[in-house]
C-alpha cells in the first residue's frame, strides 16, 4: 500500500503508444523537445567542428555565416538579388503551373493528349535539370529569360502528372448524383470538380516550387548577372564556403517559410473539412 | 401528378467477351401517389432501370420515362451510398441540389432538414456524421426539392438493421405527409411489403415477372396478421420465380 | 467493281490519313515530329550560333559516338554513382529501419531529413569542390547525401507499415524469429526497399552529375558542363540527348517492369483476362 501511494504520487510519464507498438517502452518526451534538442545539437557540432577541426575556408562557424548574412542584408545585394530571382521564379512557376494544370487536365480527359505528352513528361522527370539549366543559360544568354524557360521546362512536368492524377480520381459518383439533380455546370464545377482536384493540386504546387527555385538558382549560376544563383558563383570563384553559405542559407530559408507559412496555411484552410471528420 | 410509364425496356451491356442483358421487355405503369418496389435477386437489372429513368443511362431499346402533366419530371434519387459532398457542410449539401439559392429554398432545406430530427447538424461535414445520419440527409436532401417523383437505390442496404429500421418509419412518415410517387428498388421482400402499394417483381435477366397490388392499409404493424401473411405470400411467389428463372 | 456515289470532292485517301493521325497511337509519333518540325523552322530566324540546327545536333550527336569520350564518361560516371548508392543504401538502411522503430529517434531526425530532402544539390556539389577539389571523392560524397534521405525515408515508412496482424499470427504459433524475420518482415520491407533504391538512385543520379560540373573533371556532367564552356551548342544538345538516351536506359533496365514510379501515371493496358462475373 504505502508503495503504490509513493508511486501514485509520484508523476507517472505516460506510456508513449507508438513506442509500446513495436516492443518497448518509453517515457513520453515531447516531439517538440526531441526537435529542439537535435538544432541545438546540430549547432553545437557545427560550432565545435568549426572550431577545433577544420580551418574557416573550409566550415566556417555558424557565428561567422550568420554575420555574412547580416552584412549582406544590409548592404542591399541581398535585396537586388534575391528581388531579381524571386521575380523569375514566380513568373516562372506561375506559367508552369497554368500550363501544366492545363496539360494535365487535357491527358486526363482525352487518349490522343495523353499520348501525346507522355514522352515528353517521362524524358523531363528523369533528366538532371543541369541539363536544362545549361541549355537555357546558353540560349537565353543573361535575359531572364533563361531561368524563366528553365522552370517552364522542368517544373511544368510535376505540375502535370499530379493535375492528371486527380483529373483520373475524380468521383463518378458524386457527379452523377449532380447531372441526376440537374445541378447547373457552373455549380457542379465549383462544388464537385475544383474541390475534388484541389488535394492535387496542392501536391502540385509543392513539387513543382520544389523543383523551380533549384532549377532557377542553377540557371542564373550558368548565365545571369544578377540572382542568387549568379552571387553564389561569384562566391564560388572568391573561394568564400562563408559567401555560399549565407546565400545557399537565404534559399533554403525562403523555401521553408513558402512551404510552412503559405502552402500550409492554405491547405488548412481548403481541408478543415478532412480533418474534422472522424474515421 | 406524375406518371411512371416504362414500354418494352431493353438494356443490354457489352462486355469485352460477352454481353449481358440487364432489361428484358419490361412494361409497367404507375401513376399518382404511389409507392412502387422494385425487388429482385442482384442482376435482374432493377437499379438499371432507375438509372434509365433518372437519365444516367440510356435504354438499349424501348421507353421508359416520368412525366408530370406532359413534360419531363422533377426528379428526387437517394443513392446506396449517401453520395453527399464532403466538403460542404451539410446544409450545403442541401442547397446544392436547389434549383435556386434563394432564401424560400433556404428555409425549405431547413424544413426538410428538421424533419428528418438533423438541424442541428447543418453546419457539421458529412464525415463527421454516422452512415445512417448521412443516408438520412440524402433522403431529406431527395424530398426537399420537392419534386414530382422520388427514386430509391436500396437506400437502407448499406445500414445495420436497427438504423434501416428507423430510417424505414421516418421514410415512411416522410412520404404519408408528401404523397409522392416513389420507385423504390430493393432486395428485400419483407421491406418492399411493409412500404409499397405496388411490387413489381424482377427476375435476373431483367424480365418482369410479376406485377402485384398489395391492399393493406397503412400503417403496417409487422406483427399485424395480415401484413405478416401477405409477405409470406409474396416471398412464396418471389421464391418460386428463382427455381423457374435460369 | 461497284461504282461509288462521290459525296464529296476531298479523296478518300486524304480522308483516312487526317483521320489515322488524330488516333492517339499517332499522337505519340506526332509530338516529337512536331518539335523538330519547329525546331527546323524557328532556328534559322533566330540565329545558329544560340540554337543549333537539328541537323548539326544529329551530327555531333554521332560524332561524339564514334570518337568515344562519351561512353567513357558515362561510364565513369555510373561507377561514382554505384559507389555512392551503395554507402548510401547500406547506412541509410540501418538508420531508417532505426528511425521506424523509434518514434523519438524519428521526431530527432525529422527536420534534419526534411532539409536533407530540400536541400539543393547545387550547394553541395559546389562545398564539396572546396572541400575536395577535382576528383573521385567529391561527387561520390554528393551521391552519397543525394540518396541517403531517401532510402531512409523509404525504410522508416516500411517499418511502420509493417503488417502486425501477420507478426502477432506467426507469434501466436510460436514461429521461431528468425523465420518470422525472414518470410513477414523482409517480404513486407521489400517493396519498400525497392522504393528507396529507386529515389535513391534517381537523386543520387542528379546530384552526381551537379557535383561532377564543379568537383571533378571527367563524367557526364564535367562533360556537358565543359561543352557549354567552350560554347558548343551543338555539343551541349547533343550531350542532353545522350543524358535521355542513359536516363531511360538506366530507369528501363535496371528496374525493368517495377519502373511505375515514373511510368504509374500512364493507363495500364487493359487486363487480358476473361471477363469475370462480378
């Protein structure tokens, strides 16, 4: 008695479900601990690597990186730059996703478009998009062209198959329970079709922005005057890891804050409906 | 008042090695405010039939259509499954099928909603409805258009019994109050016995094979007398089809 | 010979070959037409020094077979990438089949595999060239970081799919482990495995040729990189063409029929079986 009293007073840790699944038992740390817990370890050997193994042109410190960044903030290169590929990237992907939304719609509505892209769509996925790159880089010369056409060539695939997939999943039956009621097209448009391509099209734009900011970084290197991708050769030649870093670390950055804060927040929104219902 | 008139249907469907008769000559009439039931073993092409009249498939040959005074009539279908949006709230789904958004359809949605006991759901997604709740805001989502005939797909196959069974009194209240014409297809003898003023009995092959009036009044007290010996009977007949059909 | 009522004045010749060509069987052929139809026609108003001609492509293309460097290049290529797979699948295996048992291992790894998964191919291969200059090592390593998220990813997500109520059955008969590991587990993986080989393999492949551009000065990626260099258009088409003809080849042979990742979005041919009775 008096030990089970010890025990109940004491804070129990629940027992964590999933680990008990697959064999033993675990006290529950919270994920948000474990994640806090591996950035402060990454940073930490980052900082002792740093340090005590590798000279400063090899792995600069973190410290050192972070006041790279800051510099060139407030110099206005970031500004300049980042405004110019950011520019190209959106106009970029934003014709590769009306292109390729309308591509996809296409072949999932007609045999005859379906084959007739289906080469060009596998010969694009599997191709390393340097191949792209410099292709447009050498055609278009410094015109903005040539990250444009990069992004339209590699990223509209993406946008195709997932648009061609949720064209294909469409439900029958739903549709039919619409044509039965005599639901006028535009209604069923927007109340069965839109929302049924919707989870696609969101898949979509997630690959396709993947592939665009790479593709578009990768263009300027090769053959812009401005850009990110055109900062972080110039830093190549200057032998500067602390230049590349700054740079590559504003990309992968804004890719992050694009991908949390604005896909994220509007899949959210879109998919309450999918959450809140229960198995 | 509308008017079922189905003249020498065929259906019939061409497989890839075969083809398969759904429909076979089949004629009847009803008219007014009937209930009529379709019942037959699975193949005999009874929910075909229901979609050639709601207009999802086309007859091979023959006529079969729902008038009402002259002109094609409105149509209200409950399907197997709910078939309900779900991302539209339920009230959404109501007014989807409305011929217009206006606010007298609002307020009959509503109505319709609140005679099926679901008001309170009309903000909630499907899915965070039971089957039966769902099936029950397909048939008040079906009666609310008000239209001149209803059209019902096995519509308490999906549910346990205790849910069809409760869903089969308020179907019933629902059509005491509306006096629509129904065609209300199933599997179930006993069911069609307890709702229809008609059955029509098909068999698999698609031909009509009986057609009966069934005279009780209503309601139907299942451990009423009567209505216990007229589904005897009935099963008798339905039975004895299966051992002469192919 | 019957005489036939002329309805219209079109020959019926012309009429069949519009309508042949609108089948979707044609469309497959009609598309390529199409672009070096284009092509040919757009390329002289343009100016031959930015885009090459389809024939001067044709002719390079060939030439670059008969001299050789390509195929050596390839070929160097394809043993960094082997390299590289291999490390990556025999760590990544063991780390994600650790990263599937452990939830808190998973929640510590998480975001270091998302940034793995996002990180650009073009960064690494340019760090590792100031890490190792022009070689072996540096590509492979890129290949290397390149394949491991996905074989881990693909690993983990096979561990947790493992099928338990399979598991629990063999338990309950007191089957011994090492034949519940062998005949439940490792089949249950395996489609998995194949997974993370095929990404791996897909992603090792882009990001060894990037790394190649910057740290290294033989392959396929040094190579088409240097065409560029030397302002070579021709050269640098002819070389894409090549990078397709290898891609498809590798995908094709390599994972013969399990290849749908990039080939499950087309219809299936229909089932040549009897119709069954449903």
């Amino acid at each position: 008695m008096g030990r089970r009293g010890l025990s109940a007073n004491a804070a129990r840790p629940p027992i964590d479900r999933r680990a008990t699944r697959s064999g033993y038992v675990l006290p529950r740390v919270s994920t948000g601990l474990s994640r806090l817990l591996a950035y402060a370890i990454f940073l930490l050997g980052w900082q002792a690597l740093s340090t005590f193994v590798f000279p400063p042109f090899i792995l600069p410190s973190p410290v050192l990186v972070a006041q790279e960044m800051v510099s060139i903030v407030e110099s206005g290169q970031f500004l300049t730059h980042f405004l110019a590929t950011i520019g190209r990237l959106f106009v970029g992907f934003a014709i590769a996703f009306v292109l390729g939304a309308a591509i996809g719609i296409a072949m999932g509505r007609s045999a005859y478009w379906r084959e007739f892209f289906s080469d060009y769509i596998m010969l694009t996925l599997t191709t390393p998009g340097l191949v792209f790159a410099l292709i447009c880089a050498m055609f278009f010369g410094l015109s903005p062209l040539g990250p444009v056409v990069a992004i339209i060539l590699t990223a509209m695939p993406h946008v195709t198959i997932n648009v061609y997939e949720g064209v294909r999943a469409i439900p029958r039956d739903l549709l039919d329970m619409a044509h039965v009621y005599e639901v006028s097209r535009p209604a069923r448009v927007r109340n069965v079709l839109v929302p049924a391509i919707a989870p696609y099209l969101f898949t979509a734009a997630r690959y396709g922005f993947a592939i665009a900011w790479k593709i578009t970084a990768l263009t300027e290197l090769f053959g812009s005057a401005s850009g990110v991708g055109f900062q972080i050769r110039t830093e190549f030649l200057l032998f500067s890891m602390r230049g590349v870093l700054a740079w590559a670390l504003f990309l992968v950055i804004f890719a992050i804050v694009m991908e949390r804060f604005v896909l994220m927040r509007m899949e959210r929104r879109f998919f309450r409906w999918r959450r809140q219902a229960f198995a | 008042m509308a008017q079922v008139e189905v003249s020498h249907l065929h259906k019939v469907f061409e497989g890839e090695s075969r083809t398969v008769t759904a429909l076979d000559d089949v004629s009847f009439e009803a008219s007014g405010h009937t209930f009529v039931s379709l019942v037959g073993p699975s193949g005999c092409g009874k929910s075909t039939l229901l979609n050639i009249l709601a207009g999802v498939e086309h007859a091979t040959s023959g006529r079969a259509e729902i008038l009402d005074g002259g002109r094609r009539a409105r149509l209200g279908y409950v399907f197997q499954s709910p078939r309900l949006l779900p991302w539209r709230t339920v009230l959404d789904n109501m007014m989807f099928v409305q011929p217009d958004q206006g606010a007298e359809h609002r307020e009959r949605a509503e109505h319709y909603l609140e005679m099926v006991g679901l008001s309170d759901t009309r903000k909630a997604w499907p899915g965070q409805l039971s089957g039966g709740m769902q099936q029950r805001v397909g048939i008040a989502r079906a009666f609310s258009i008000e239209p001149d005939a209803l059209l019902m797909d096995e519509p308490f196959s999906h549910l346990d019994a205790i849910t069809a069974r409760t869903l089969r009194r308020e179907l019933h209240a629902l059509w005491m109050e509306t006096r629509k014409t129904v065609l209300f297809v199933t599997h179930d003898v006993f069911e069609a016995v307890e709702l229809s003023d008609r059955i029509i009995i098909l068999a698999k092959g698609g031909s009509l094979r009986q057609n009966l009036t069934i005279d009780l009044p209503y309601p139907r007290d299942p451990s009423d007398d009567r209505v216990a010996l007229t589904k005897t009977e009935v099963l008798r007949q339905f039975e004895d089809l299966d051992l002469v059909a192919s | 010979m019957q005489a036939t009522l002329e309805t219209s004045r079109v020959p019926a010749a012309w009429i069949r070959i519009v309508h042949l060509l609108t089948t979707p069987r044609a469309a497959r052929l009609t598309a390529p037409i199409l672009i070096i139809v284009t092509w040919q026609l757009v390329a002289p108003l343009i100016g031959s020094t930015l885009l090459p001609m389809p024939i001067d492509v044709l002719e390079e293309f060939i030439d670059l077979a008969i001299e050789g460097t390509v195929w050596s290049a390839f070929a160097i290529s394809f043993v960094r990438l082997g390299i590289g797979l291999a490390l990556a699948v025999v760590i990544g295996v063991v780390v994600g089949l650790l990263l599937g048992l452990s939830p808190r291992a998973e929640a510590f790894a998480h975001d270091f595999l998302v940034i793995g998964l996002t990180f650009p191919y073009l960064i690494w291969g340019i760090i590792v060239s100031m890490w190792f200059g022009f070689g072996d090592a540096g590509p492979i390593l890129v290949v290397f970081i390149a394949a491991v998220p996905y074989v881990i990813v693909n690993m983990a997500e096979g561990v947790r799919d493992a099928p338990r109520d399979l598991i629990d059955m063999a338990r309950s008969y007191d089957a011994p482990r090492l034949r519940v590991i062998r005949q439940v587990v490792v089949p249950s993986l395996s489609p998995f495995f194949f997974a993370a080989l095929r990404y791996g393999l897909a992603n090792g492949w882009k990001g060894l040729v990037l790394a190649e551009v910057f740290a290294a000065t033989s392959g396929a990626g040094w190579e088409i990189a240097g065409m560029r260099d030397i302002g070579n258009a021709s050269g640098v088409v002819a070389y894409a063409l090549y990078f397709a003809f290898f891609s498809i080849l590798v995908e094709r042979l390599v994972f013969g029929r399990l290849s749908d990742w990039v080939f499950r979005w087309r219809p299936r041919r229909p089932e040549a079986a009897r119709a069954v009775n449903a």
